[in-house]
C-alpha cells in the first residue's frame, strides 16, 4: 500500500528517470532531475521547520513550481499554493489562515513576498536546486507522513469575505488520480497540456497524473489561450494527447473562432470541469475533432477536484444540457432532501459525497468543517463522513446525475468557485457605498454589483482590482437610489435580475 505521494515519485524516478516530466516555453525537467529537486529543496525546509508544519509557495508558471510544492512534501510537510498576481490583501488573508513559518518563493515573485504580512522565513528556491540532498533526515521527516496526512491546502472563496482553505490528503489526491487516470486511460505516452493556474485545484490533474503513470505536462503560456491559432500550433508542435480544462479554456479557442484556420492534431482525450458547458461550443469541438474522447466533470474542491463524470458519446445539439454522470472509483453520491431524508429518484435534492476523497475540513475553521462535513444520516450504525456540496441534482430516466445549480449564492465564474457574498463585503468595504447586492448574469458569465450611494463606477473598479483577483471584479455595477426589498424586508433578488 502507498504510504504517501513519495512513493509514486520514488517509483516514476527509478522507471523513467530520463523522460521529459515537465516542460515549459524555456525548460524541461526529467522524472529524474524532479526527483533530485525536490530532495534538494525538501532537505533545506526539513532543516527549518518540523514534519507537519505548512509550507507556503509562491511560484509561477513554470516547472520548477511543481518542485517547490513537492519539495514541501519531501520535508514531511504539506503546502499552501499561493499566486503572486494576486492583490496584497488576499494574500495576506490567506498567510492569516495558514500560519505557515516558511514561505518558499521564486526570485520572480521575491518582491511580492516582502511586501506581504508575513513574518516567518522567505526561503528563495532557486537558491536550493543544487544543494545536496540529505537522505537520512528526509528520511525521518517523511516517516512522520501517513496516507491521511496532509498534502495540500487550496483556498477558495469564503461567504464571510475570507478564504477557507481546503485541506487535501494524500490518499485522497491518490484516489482521485487514480480513478480519472481510468477513465482517461492515461499513460506513458501521454502528453498533458495544462491550462489551470498552477496554485488551482484543476492543476492537480496536470502535477499528478504524470508522477503517477509517466505521463507529461506541457506548461501553455498563459497569453496563448486568448491566441488559438498560437494555442493549437503550440498543441501541436509539443504532440499533446489529452487536455483536462476548464469550461471556460474550453470554450475560448471555440468563441475566436480558432478551428477556422486549424486544429489540435494529436488530441485524443478532453476532460472539462469548473461550470456547465455550452453545447453550442462543445459542437464546435466534436465537429472539428469527432475521434476524441470528451468527459464532463462535476465536483467541489472538498472532494479533491472532481466526483462524477459523464462520457460524452453522441454530438450534442445547441439545447442539449449534459449530464454530471456517475461517480468515479471510490466515490459515493447521495441525495438528500432538507430533513436529510434520502431523495426519491426523479426528484431533486442536495448532492452530497462520500468516500476516501473527500478532504480534511477547512484549514484553522472547525466551525465551517463541522457545518459541511457530517456524519451520513443514512448511516446510524458506524462512523462516515460525508460532504455536503450545496448543489443541487437529480438522477434523469437513465440512472445519471443532472445538475441543477447551487442552494445557496456560491457561483462558478470562468472555472473559479466565487461567493457573491464575499463580493458584497468587499464592495461594503469601498467609502460611499452605504449597501450592495452582488450577483451573477449566468448566461453571459458576468458578474453584477448593484449599489446605493455615491461611490463612482470607477471607484468600485480601482478598489476590487487591488484587493481581489480579476476573476471576482464585477463586470457590470449599476448605481440605484435604494435596493428593492421584499415585504420581509430582504433584497429583492429577481426584482435586479430583471435589470440584466
């Protein structure tokens, strides 16, 4: 039995030492030369801090991230992913939370770093590539490590203004590689185009999966997706055989219309996940691309990334809605109504999730974890966690899963989890606005701001650009003299729908 993700590295670095694990626009790494990375960089953090202590990271999009962040695990310790090009004051929600006593960061992102609230010790990593490694005391920090302990924690948005930040296990992140490796049928002589920003949860696949069956990650440029001619020649020329996406990279190179002038040629295996799918577009890809194998995925982060996918088999049309499918190995799905009475078939309920993916809790926050993690109420007679996701979903007439949005006011935006919640609490953070209500027009992917008061739209703009990411910037703010109010004295949400 796997102890650890340690042990695939181990294994990946022995069977394919001098093949290509990742690769960027100006450099490539060996499974071997990873491997030797990440014992320099881990025996330098064992030397700092004890097995178990978090490890931020700072790091760009390059192959040298993935080291850092494995590196921390070589340590016995598990990593904070932080993106650099974030405003000053999320980060610094973010090391609140975390608490971690080193944060490991590249030169590019040096300056950011002393900038932040952080107090512990910056540890510049490329200054540790070529120290030697340290087998004897990596050897006892990783000793400490269990298939339960923690290997990552990624923050997402928080309802209350701050970031929950989700704790992953070892074994968890196994089980999901693991399974959508299977339906993917990922293997050495795959090559993965990654997409996500490497501090994501959607990244985890592009890290993962070629430590886990030799596969290899190409690293795309972040400029190339507004580009889809560059995008597929860059598709192209390093020969990729499977893309794992988001709803949003998916439906890009569709919208400029990039299959005009071409297409990716080696392309084998699409899989997207982060929002529901415009068949409109997914038509584009399977008329251009009728060969590939395409698989729609549904699942929170608490369930480490992804729990159902539905393999998509015929051409859709313009008002096909997909399916989220069936579970992947080693997950459960139940419905639940309200009174966690079990949902019957046909009707719709709250989608929860079981199994050995399901994460920790949130970091610091066991107020939050016990709210969202519970015991099964089907369940009286040993204990099993479940996660409650807050969607909705139904099974249709052929036993799969239909989704149906979300309980309460979380949204998927561009592939990103967002709280229109924490939108509002930052916009009541803006001198002149004296109330607010944020929500989002789901069809043209636009986040809405309505305000009383006498802030400008310019104001807002300036304000959310320094202290939130570009994902969570409204898009359209709309000045009234009051909100509209229901009889209880509530905002009355449909009442601003019905100005989109």
């Amino acid at each position: 039995m796997e102890t650890s993700v340690l042990d695939r590295i181990d294994a990946a670095a022995l069977r394919y030492a001098d093949k290509v694990a990742f690769k960027d626009s100006e450099r490539s790494l060996t499974f071997g030369e990873f491997d030797r990375l990440t014992k320099a960089v881990g025996t330098r953090l064992a030397e700092l801090v004890p097995a178990g202590s978090p490890v931020a990271v700072m790091s760009g999009r390059h192959v040298y991230t993935p080291a850092c962040f494995l590196g921390a695990v070589r340590a016995g310790c598990f990593y904070a992913p932080m993106d650099g090009d974030m405003p000053k004051k999320r980060l610094n929600q973010i090391l609140s939370v975390i608490k971690a006593p080193v944060m490991l960061v590249d030169r590019a992102h040096l300056e950011a770093a002393q900038e932040l609230d952080f107090d512990g010790e910056l540890v510049i990593a490329e200054e540790l590539f070529d120290s030697p490694a340290d087998a004897e005391l990596l050897g006892e920090h990783a000793s400490a490590l269990t298939c339960f302990s923690p290997l990552y924690v990624i923050f997402t948005s928080g309802s209350t203004g701050a970031p929950k930040g989700v704790i992953t296990s070892h074994l968890s992140l196994m089980t999901y590689i693991d399974s959508v490796a299977k339906v993917l049928d990922i293997g050495e002589d795959d090559v993965l185009g990654n997409q996500s920003p490497l501090d994501y949860i959607a990244a985890i696949r592009d890290i993962y999966l070629p430590l886990s069956f030799g596969a290899q990650t190409y690293i795309i440029p972040k400029s190339e997706f507004a580009a889809p001619t560059v995008l597929f020649d860059t598709l192209n020329r390093e020969k990729i055989t499977a893309l794992c996406w988001s709803v949003a990279g998916v439906e890009l190179p569709a919208k400029l219309g990039g299959f005009e002038t071409g297409k990716p040629e080696y392309l084998k295996k699409l899989c997207f996940s982060g929002s529901v799918i415009s068949s409109k577009y997914l038509r584009v890809w399977q008329d251009a691309l009728p060969d590939v194998l395409y698989v729609n995925q549904y699942g929170p982060t608490e369930a480490t990334a992804s729990c159902t996918y539905y393999v998509v088999r015929d051409k859709v049309n313009d008002d096909t809605v997909l399916p989220i499918g069936k579970p992947y190995d080693n997950y459960r799905i139940l419905l639940l109504n309200d009174d966690d009475s079990p949902t019957p078939c046909g009707e719709t309920g709250q989608i929860c999730v079981g199994g050995p993916a399901v994460t920790l809790g949130y970091y610091g926050n066991a107020e939050a974890t016990a709210k969202a993690y519970v015991q099964n109420p089907l369940n009286p007679n040993f204990r099993e966690l479940i996660y409650k996701t807050g969607d909705l979903g139904s099974y249709n007439e052929n036993g799969e899963l239909m989704f149906h949005g979300r309980m309460d006011r979380q949204v998927k935006h561009l592939g990103h989890r967002i709280e229109l919640g924490e939108i509002e609490e930052t916009a009541k953070g803006i001198e002149g606005i004296t109330d607010c209500c944020a929500l989002y027009y789901k069809e043209k992917e636009l986040l809405y701001l309505f305000y009383t008061g006498e802030a400008t739209k310019k104001d807002i703009t300036l304000y959310f650009r320094a202290n939130m990411p570009a994902f969570m910037v409204p898009r359209k703010t709309v000045q009234l003299e009051k909100l509209p109010a229901l009889p209880n004295g509530k905002t009355d949400m449909q009442a601003l729908k019905s100005m989109f």
